[in-house]
C-alpha cells in the first residue's frame, strides 16, 4: 500500500512511517519542519526514514491547500495516516493560531483531499486532552468531551467533529485514536521526560506543576504505535479508541525513575498547576482491546530506562 503519513518528522509521525516501511509498505511523508522545537532533531528523524527506498517526503504544511493538493495530483494515495498537529497545552495559550490552522484547517484539507481523490481510509490522532477535568476515572470513550479546558482540546475535539462529519456524508471511513501521553526514543523535547532529563543532566532546576502531584497514563511509544498500525490494518466505518497504558503514575515517581537511571538527583522548582493542565489522566483500553487486540507491554521502569538509553546516546552523538 501507499499511505500518507502527515508529521513524518515528528515523534508518533517517525515511529510510524519506520515501522510502515519495514514490513515493505510505500510511505509518502508530509512535514514543514517547524521551529515549535528544535528542528534538528526533525532532520535526524527524517534521516533515518531516507534510508527506506519506499519513503518519499514533502516539506509543506498541510495547512496549505494548493500545495498539499499537489501531493495527491502526484501521488496514488491508498491510505491517509494523519498525525501532524501543532502540539501542546501550554503553547496554545500562547499562539491559539497556530492551532486553528494546524490543526482544523489542516485536518479539513486532509479530509477534503479524501473526498476529492476517493481515499477511503482515514486515520487520526486525537489525545486524552479532549477529557478535559473529567471526574469519572479512567477515560472512557463514551464520557462526555464538550468541556475542552485548553485550545489544544478544543481543536482535537473539533477534528474528531469534522471526520464524523465527513464519514457521514461522503462515506469515508475514519478512526481517531486518542493518545495517552507518549513517551520513548526520539520523544518530543517540551514533553516531561525529555525536558525533565535534559534539565537534570545540565544541573538545573526543573519546573514542577501542581508540585509534582498530578499523574500521567505515560504510554510507550512502540506501544501506541502498534495501536496505530492495527488502525490503519483494519478500517472502521467511524470509531473513537482511547490508546494508553492504563496505568497512570505521578510526576514525582516519573523523576524519581529519571534520578534513578541517570544517576543524578534533580533540582526540584514546585509550582501551582499550570492553567490548561488536568490533574489526571487514565485511559479505558477495553475498546481497543475488542477492535484492535490492544495489549501495552512496555512498563513505566523499563521504558524509562529504554528512554534515558536513547537519550545519553543522542546527546553524545
């Protein structure tokens, strides 16, 4: 097959695309490589995938109609995997814009592209986000998701709008998968682990909201993208599944097991939580068990230590 993956570069977008072309698929990657962090470690994402003769990359936003357009004029895409977003709670609170046009435009350009070009598969990121404070625990797919508590939420809740919207008129066939907190090798930079770690190693103190006492269903990323993949195998009419550990833990025991396995104590700067955050999140998997025979194998410990593996060796590469 042929499958469109948006966000190549990006941290779900790469472990995708690299598991998709090494069981033989062709992958048509789309990513503008911004500056919302470094774009370096993007390139070195990206470097990786070039080394596949069924990869192929677009530098463009998704965002941008007439360029993105061009792609599927191009390209015979059987398959649309769209993971590229504009990221974060925090970041929203700063530049709602750039969320409105990452994520909505660019999410209505992609769906329109599947209407026009007859591509009847497509798969979306969504996040645990969209719960908002919900006070039932764990998450469960069927709460109520109309009381978004940061822009980021309310644009991932207005993708998962649009796709039904589009499934139902156009016959489209779409899946959202709603992460849980993705952490792992090539992580994201803004993300707890990968600051907490850099932070630690520099001998700086690390910003703690809410005093460390929120938790987290920190999800390994093999894990979420084996989710992923089952998605784009099987096709629904229409479908919203949670992917998480289930598991949620605080943010003190994440840097405790950071201390741990990179032999340094961390210098601990408590703060109020942060406007946006929630102070839990926990994912209900049965669904993506029944649909998706969904099972995460990776634990907090050892996917710390696989983490902070990675880590060392990027940073003295």
């Amino acid at each position: 097959m042929k499958i469109l993956v948006t966000g190549s570069a990006g941290f779900i977008g790469f472990h995708t695309a690299k598991k998709l072309l090494e069981r033989g698929d062709r992958v048509i990657g789309i990513d503008n490589f911004n500056n919302y962090y470094d774009p370096k470690l993007k390139e070195a994402r990206n470097r990786i995938l070039k080394k596949y003769k069924k990869y192929k990359l677009y530098r463009l936003d998704f965002s941008d109609y007439k360029k993105l357009e061009k792609v599927f004029k191009k390209e015979k895409i059987d398959k649309i995997c769209h993971l590229g977003a504009q990221t974060g709670v925090r970041y929203s609170l700063e530049h709602p814009e750039a969320y409105e046009r990452a994520n909505i435009q660019g999410t209505l350009n992609l769906l329109e592209m599947a209407r026009l070009y007859k591509i009847k598969h497509f798969i979306f990121a969504s996040s645990s986000s969209i719960y908002g404070n919900n006070k039932k625990v764990p998450f469960s797919e069927s709460d109520r998701t109309d009381n978004p508590i940061s822009l980021y939420a309310a644009t991932k809740k207005a993708c998962e709008l649009m796709a039904y919207t589009y499934h139902n008129l156009y016959g489209i066939n779409c899946t959202g998968l709603r992460f849980f907190t993705v952490y792992g090798p090539w992580g994201r930079p803004d993300m707890a682990l990968f600051k907490f770690a850099k932070l630690i190693c520099a001998n700086k103190s690390i910003p703690i909201f809410n005093k460390g006492n929120h938790s987290r269903d920190f999800t390994y990323v093999d894990d979420i993208i084996s989710g992923v993949i089952k998605a784009i195998d099987k096709p629904f009419k229409y479908e919203i599944i949670n992917l998480g550990n289930s598991k949620p833990v605080s943010l003190n025991y994440i840097i405790s097991r950071l201390e741990k396995e990179l032999g340094k104590k961390a210098k601990r700067k408590l703060l109020p939580l942060q406007a946006g955050d929630v102070n839990k999140t926990c994912a209900d998997i049965h669904k993506a068990r029944k649909l998706l025979n969904f099972q995460p194998k990776i634990n907090i410990e050892r996917g710390v230590k696989i983490f902070v593996d990675w880590f060392n060796q990027y940073h003295n590469n």
